[in-house]
C-alpha cells in the first residue's frame, strides 16, 4: 500500500481529460490477445488506479497461468473462495489423466468445475469491463482467448423493514429495500405467475443504475408498455440515483405541481397495481417503485382501504378526500368570508370572531399568511430531526408558539384553529407529494382570496380543477374514473366497494383481459345480502 | 397515448353535460324580471313556451349534425352552400359570439361589483375572468368536454338546494293567474329565452367528435329540458316568493331570492356567498362555451392545428367589447339586440343547411334509385 505522499505524486503526474470512456482500440485489441500479460496489462491501464481492483494470479490445475479479476468492494469474497479458486486449484475427479485442449478449457471450466449460478464466456473488451464494475469476477487464462465472467455480485445492503411513510393496520409488514434482486424476489413472491415479465436494462452512462420495468402480460394493455419502453429508451444522462430521477424524465406534464407517478415502497400495494394492469418501474438502489399511469384517486387510497371492511374503508376515504380538499381552501375561506363577507356568518359567531381579532394588527390575509408560512417552516424543520426531538419540538412550536402569539395579540385565536386543522387536514392524506402539491397551492388561494374574497378563490379553484382535469398519465385522465365518468370505476374511487362487488379492472387503463373475477363470485356474497345467510343442510 | 385530438370520444351524457352548463349561466340572475315584465304572474308559462321553442330550434342543427357525423360545420356547410356564403356566416358566428363573450364578462363585472366587491374596479374583474377563460379554453374539445362534465354537478346540486330552502317564504296565490294579469310581450319574453339558450349551439362543435353522432338530437332534447327545468324552477321560485310586480323592479330577483334562502343546517347566517360561487361557476361554464365556439370556427376556418395562440391573442378583443357599453341599460339593450341576431343565425343558419342538404340527398336518392 502506498502512502499519500506517494498517491499525490502520480495523481499530480497523471492526465486528467474529460473524457465519457477511455477505451481505445489498441487496448481492445490488447485484452483479445490470448497472452495473460497483455490482457492483465490492458485493465490495469483501465482499472489500475483505483485501489481496490484485486488480481489473483493462479494456475488452473496447477498447470496454467490464470488470474481472477474483480473489485473487491462489491464482490462475495466467500464465493469466489469456495466456487472459483478452490476448483479450479484442485482438479476434479472427471477430469483427470483428460487432454483438454487449450481452446476448448473455458467451456470445461464453466461445465464441470465453476461452482457459480450465473456464467458466461465474453471476449468483447467493454462488457469485460462493465461486469467487472458491476461485481463480477472475470477469469482470464493464459492462452485462451475468450475470458470467463462468474457472477460473484454482492453489495451491503439493510434488512426488509416496515416501510416508514406506508404504514398500514392491517397488511403486511415489509417494505422494498435498495437492492433490485431483493425488491423483484418480493414482488415475485407476491405475483406466483408465469405472466409476470421483468425486463432489466441498465440506464446511465456512469452510474449504469438497473432499471426494471414490470407488467403482466395478458392483462396490461401493450400500448402502455410500449410508451412505457420508448420513455425509458429515450433518457440518456449520467446518473440515475433514484427512482425520482426517472420520474422525472418520463411524466407528461413537468410543468404540473401534481405528481403524475405513484412511487410506493410497499411490495403488495406494487403487485396490486400490476395486477390492475399496470406498469411498475424499480431501479436498483431506490426503495420507491413507479406505478404508471396514474389517476389523482390513487393519492388518497391506501391498502388498508382493501384489508378492512368496505364500508369503514368508504368511509374513510371520503374523510381523507375531504381532509385533501380542507388542506387546500380552508385559509382561503377564512380570508375571503372574513375580509369581505362577514354577514355569511351567523351572527354570534361573527361577534366572538371579530372579539378574538379585536387588537391584532394586520388584516386577516396577513395574518393568515404569516401563521401558514411559519407552520409551514415548523414542518419542515421537525421533518428531519430524530424522532425524540422532532416530537419536542413540535410541542413546542405548536402548543407554545400558538398560545403565546394568540396571548400576544400577535394573532387570533379562529386563525390558528384553521390553520391547525389545515396542517392536520394535510397529513391525512397517505401520499405525501400529492399532498404537498394541495398544501403549496394554498398559498395562492389565501392571495387571491385576500385580494378578491370569494370571487378569488373561485377564480383559483377553478384554475387548479381545470389543470387537474386536462393533465394525462400516459394517456390515462388524471381525473379518471370521476372524468370520464365510469360507474364501474367510481365503485373504486370515490368509495371502495366490495371486493366481489368490483369484477373489472379499471376500464380506464384499456386491459387486454378486463373481468377479475368469474361471474358466479358475487352471486353468493349478494345472496347472502339481500336473502339472509344461505346454508346448506346436511344429508 | 395519442396526443392529438381523438375524433369521436364524447360520449352523450358528456354532450348533454356541455350543453346543459353552456345553457344555465349569467341570465339565471335578470331573467324572472324579463318574465315579469312580458306576462308578470304568467312568467313561467312564458319561460316553458321559450324553452318550447329553443327545443325546437335546436332540432335543425342537431338532424344536420347527425347527417355529416364526422365532419365539422365548416367542411360540410362549404359542401352544402359554398365556401364564400359559408366563410360569411362563419365569420358572423365568430362576430356574434366574441360579442357575446364581452358582453357576458361585462355583466358578470358589474354584478360583481355590485354584489360582493364594491371597491374593486369592474375592469380588474373582468380581466381576471377572461384570463381564466383564456387559460381554459387552450385545451382540445375532449378536455373542455370533461371541464364541463365535472363541474355540471357543483351547478346543478346546489342551485337546487338553495332554490328549494327558498321556497318556505313562497305564497303560492301569487303564481296565479298562469297566463298572467297583462300578457303583453308573450312573444319577446320567450324570444329573450331561447337567446339565453342560444349557447347550445356548441353542440354543432361537439356532434363531430361524439362517439354516436346519431344521438345528437336526443342529446339536445334531454339537455334543454333538463337546464329548462332549472329555469322554470327559478322563475316559478322567484314569482312565488315575491310576485310579479314587485319582480318587475327588481335587477337580481335570484340573488334576492338566494338572500331570502336560509338553510338551517348550513351553519351559515346567509347563503347568497355560496350562490354567488356558484354562480361564478355557471358564468365561467357559459363563458367557455362561447369563446370556444369562435376559437373552434376560427380554428376549422384556417385549418389551425391547434388554437392555444389564438385562445390568448383575442382575449384583448373580447376585454375592449366589454368596455364599450357605457352603463348598464346600454349593456342589457344590445346584449338583447346581439341575441335577436344571433338567433337568426344560430337558427336560421342550421335550417338552411338542413334543407339544402335534405333538398341534394332527395336529389341524389333519385339519382340512384332512378
């Protein structure tokens, strides 16, 4: 190991171009020869400079030179102990007293002797390479031209846990984690079909992240694949970190405060888009899949709604829908019925509200804008603190600011009971980007109501219905199954109806095979609605 | 996945939603004053035989529509009559209904100022209204079909709540007589009628892109009878609750009507705000219906891709035709003078075509039968 003086100097000696690859066509033509040294030689001039490439130089049944290359960062070092080196250092019973002929030796090593699950011959210089980085082992052999790749793959990663912004009552408990192969075993395991098609293929030019797109053939309609496919086809740039940057290189509009993608950390909820007829999007690294298309209702259901009963599940979600739409005009309301209108309230209620704001010296606009922007800065303060002081502090923002300012004369006590129900109202909605989007939109409500009272707000919600009704997720209604109206849809939308209730997929995503359940599934559930329990009786 | 705009997807209960929220608009708040000043008690009955009429006014248009389903009004009148006297009309149209677009938005101003922001300058209110429509009418027909459609319930339903907690104050003798004590303009109140309906033809613009243009004239009856019978509602409401004479000195008997509404279960003092939001609603609603209806002939005339430049550089036209009557008896006078012609046209124009066309089928039916 060399020291950092040392380390200084060659890196001071070297050049330094901005270049997207450094691979020349003599050093191709250098890792095709069949000589070890000169193989060994071209990808230390590639892979050299970085201290954890690792060359373990051999002999192959203690006879010819080979070497292991690999990165020891990102490998198995077990594996390539057990399934690599040891069989290929001690011959194997089958092969003894044979003559193998130089050029036929890969394909014995990887038929009788490598102990790895995935390998491959491979002589092309730049997928040598590429597997190298993604952690594979690469066996060159003095002599034979091809080189083998053995899949010795294994990154650090944490184990499943229950996903922190789903929680669910009733469902099951483990969420997506950052490596790929765990997530797609998740999902799998969840979708026991031979329709469920995965298609993987690496996206960025530096960070080669893994990018997945699933569907299950037979259900999802073929054009959505197709544009889901030519999207992704379409993104070249240098570094995918995470699911976010695909989104944001495939949605329709944005432009929109809307998100137009569900991201979901949880498996199940995955598997049931999948099974609607929909496309899931993972990339490695990411715990969020990318359900596409998506309509504005999915923003407000939660897998709790399916699990529990349907008539609770109806109502809660209306209640979340209201909270959504609470989140978005109460403060306008306030503003414009308190600035302008007043006589709209009952009499009573104005005294003891115009009682409160006796003293407070703004107008309620300002009022109102100065509490919301605060209360927006408390969230975004408590958001990421540990969760012993995040709960401290809110306390304290909440309780003891309010009372304070109210007691100051700062503001009235109504404006911090409505921008309180607000703030909750917000976050009972499951999804936070949409959530979000609701609760930055007020903010030009609560200037156009204090600018022109009911009439503005009008005029503003007006603006943001009719954005939400001509935005499109992959050519899906954003509004759909409200707009274009669809009574199937609606029974999954606005309500959840039972299960057996619901036989279709929804008929906004065009699915190949529409009906889920058979005809005769909702025969006996309704019998036993409207006729009283049926039982057979025993012989 | 197809971003252009799709040809027959607007499904009939879509068509009847356009047709019944381009109809109820800013005339819900003078017109029982017109009624009562053509028939006084016998408004209503005035208001059904209007209604009577725009139904059958809508007939041609719809028998027309429905024999060219998938062609608009430009290409198939310019098969019909020619392409001058089709270009003549067309660009009446256009004149008559950017006219009524400024008139509509001085209207809603004035009301506005008014009624709730007496401080706030009715230019900057109809500004931000005709900003508004720019900004909707930039969409293609399917979505300005589904803008329609989602709001028709936020119309409908409350409007029926409040006209129904208004009717505790009703005193029913007043309705009587139906045919009214003097009947003097039977004819000019339900004339006035059928021009507060005239916006129903967006339905020639709606017919070629319906998935079953032969349901047109169903489309049409069903929808006027529907926003006809919120009219009637509204009339027979507004004579009830404060008879004719004292209507007929009235400017907005429904909002006085909306005032004397009270919901016990609302929690509110009034309801007149949550009626002047929806009212707001049905001006945008009708608003957007016939600024679309030139941006749509403007569009079809020059063949335009798309009319998103167009939906915004006619916007400054519409905002100096609603600054140039100089009070309100002046607005109120042409906007009846604007809708007589209209009619004609909106009535006559259609006929036209349909007999030319019934006239050249009969023609051509001989031919080949002969």
């Amino acid at each position: 190991m060399s020291s950092w003086k040392q380390i200084f100097e060659t890196y001071k000696a070297g050049k330094h171009e901005p270049v997207e690859s450094r691979m020349t066509p003599g050093t191709t033509v250098q890792l095709a020869s069949p000589s070890l040294e000169d193989k060994l030689e071209a990808i230390h001039s590639f892979l050299g400079e970085s201290d954890d490439l690792i060359v373990r130089r051999f002999r192959v049944f203690g006879e010819i030179e080979a070497a292991a290359i690999f990165m020891a960062s990102v490998v198995d070092h077990i594996l390539i102990h057990e399934a690599i080196l040891k069989p290929l250092m001690n011959i194997p019973p089958q092969l003894n007293f044979k003559v193998i002929d130089l050029k036929e030796l890969p394909d014995v090593l990887l038929k009788d002797c490598l102990l790895v699950t995935g390998g491959m011959k491979e002589t092309e210089a730049e997928k040598l390479l590429n597997s190298i980085m993604q952690g594979s082992t690469v066996l060159l052999i003095d002599g034979a031209p091809e080189s083998l790749v053995l899949q010795t793959r294994k990154i650090e990663k944490r184990g499943i846990e229950q996903p922190q912004t789903e929680q669910v009552i009733r469902g099951a408990r483990e969420g997506f984690v950052e490596v790929l192969e765990t997530n797609l075993s998740l999902l799998r395991g969840r979708l026991q079909s031979n329709d469920l098609r995965i298609k993987i293929s690496p996206i960025g030019r530096r960070t080669r992240s893994r990018v997945a797109v699933c569907y299950i053939e037979g259900i999802v309609n073929p054009q959505l694949v197709d544009e889901a496919l030519s999207r992704l086809s379409k993104i070249d740039t240098d570094a995918i970190i995470d699911a976010g940057y695909i989104e944001q290189f495939i949605e329709d509009h944005p432009m929109s405060p809307f998100p137009q993608i569900q991201s979901t950390e949880r498996p199940d909820k995955t598997a049931a888009a999948l099974i609607e007829g929909r496309v899931a999007i993972m990339v490695d690294n990411s715990p969020f899949a990318l359900i596409i298309p998506t309509v504005f209702a999915q923003f407000y259901q939660t897998l709790d709604d399916y699990t529990e009963r349907f008539m609770i599940a109806s109502l809660i979600r209306m209640v979340r829908l209201i909270a959504l739409i609470f989140s978005l005009i109460t403060p306008a309301l306030y503003v414009s019925v308190i600035s302008f209108n007043p006589e709209l309230l009952p009499t009573d209620f104005a005294v003891a509200v115009a009682g409160g704001r006796a003293g407070v010296p703004f107008p309620a606009f300002i009022e109102v804008l100065i509490i919301e922007v605060s209360m927006e800065v408390l969230r975004e303060a408590t958001i990421r603190l540990p969760q012993m002081i995040g709960g401290a502090l809110s306390i304290v923002g909440v309780l003891v600011i309010g009372q304070a300012a109210v007691s100051a004369g700062f503001c009235s006590p109504i404006t911090v009971v409505i921008v309180a129900l607000t703030t909750i109202g917000s976050f009972a909605t499951p999804a936070y980007n949409a959530a979000i989007a609701l609760r930055m939109l007020r903010f030009p409500l609560i200037f156009l109501a204090g600018t022109f009272g009911l009439y503005g707000v009008m005029i503003g919600l007006i603006l943001i219905v009719n954005h939400l009704l001509s935005l499109e997720s992959f050519g899906v209604p954003y509004v759909a199954p409200i707009v274009p109206g669809s009574w199937q849809g609606i029974k999954d939308s606005l309500m959840r109806g039972p299960l057996w209730w619901i036989p279709n997929r929804p008929s906004y995503l065009h699915p190949v095979n529409k009906r889920r359940q058979a005809k005769k599934t909702a025969k006996s559930p309704m019998d036993s609605a409207f006729k009283g329990p049926t039982r057979k009786e025993n012989p | 996945m197809n971003r252009s705009t799709p040809t027959g997807q607007i499904t009939p209960l879509q068509t009847q939603a356009i047709v019944i929220s381009s109809i109820v608009g800013i005339g819900v708040l003078t017109f029982p004053t017109y009624m009562a000043q053509a028939a006084d008690s016998g408004g209503p009955l005035v208001t059904l035989l209007g209604i009577v009429f725009s139904c059958i006014s809508l007939i041609p248009l719809s028998l027309v529509g429905r024999r060219f389903p998938k062609e608009n009004i430009v290409v198939y009148s310019g098969k019909l009559i020619g392409k001058w006297p089709t270009l003549l009309f067309c660009f009446t149209l256009i004149l008559m209904f950017l006219l009524v677009t400024g008139g509509i938005v001085r209207e809603t101003a004035e009301a506005i100022s008014l009624i709730v922001l007496p401080r706030t300058p009715p230019e900057i209110t109809a500004i931000m209204l005709l900003s508004l429509t720019a900004l909707s009418a930039r969409r293609n027909i399917i979505k300005f079909s589904y803008i329609h459609t989602f709001y028709l319930p936020f119309i409908l339903v409350p409007g029926l709540i409040i006209l129904i907690g208004s009717l505790r104050n009703a005193d029913y003798l007043n309705l009587l007589p139906f045919t009214g004590i003097h009947p003097k303009n039977v004819i000019s109140g339900a004339l006035t009628i059928m021009g507060l309906f005239q916006v129903s033809f967006i339905l020639a613009m709606v017919i070629p892109h319906m998935s079953k243009p032969q349901k047109a004239l169903n489309c049409s009856f069903w929808s006027i009878a529907c926003a006809g019978a919120l009219y009637l509602f509204i009339v027979t409401a507004s004579t009830a609750v404060f008879g004719a004479e004292e209507m007929k000195e009235m400017v907005y008997p429904t909002l006085e009507l909306a005032r004397s509404s009270s919901i016990s279960v609302s929690g509110l003092q009034r309801v007149d705000g949550i009626f002047i939001i929806v009212w707001v609603l049905t001006v945008f609603t009708t608003l957007i219906s016939t600024y679309y209806i030139s941006l749509y002939l403007i569009g079809r005339i020059f063949d335009l891709q798309d009319h998103r430049m167009l939906a915004t550089f006619l916007i400054p036209f519409v905002f100096i035709v609603s600054l140039i009557p100089q009070d309100f008896f002046q607005l109120y006078d042409s906007m009846n003078l604007i809708s007589i012609v209209g009619l004609c046209l909106t009535f006559g124009y259609p006929l036209l075509l349909y007999i030319i066309s019934f006239i050249q089928k009969g023609v051509r039916g001989n031919e080949t039968t002969g």
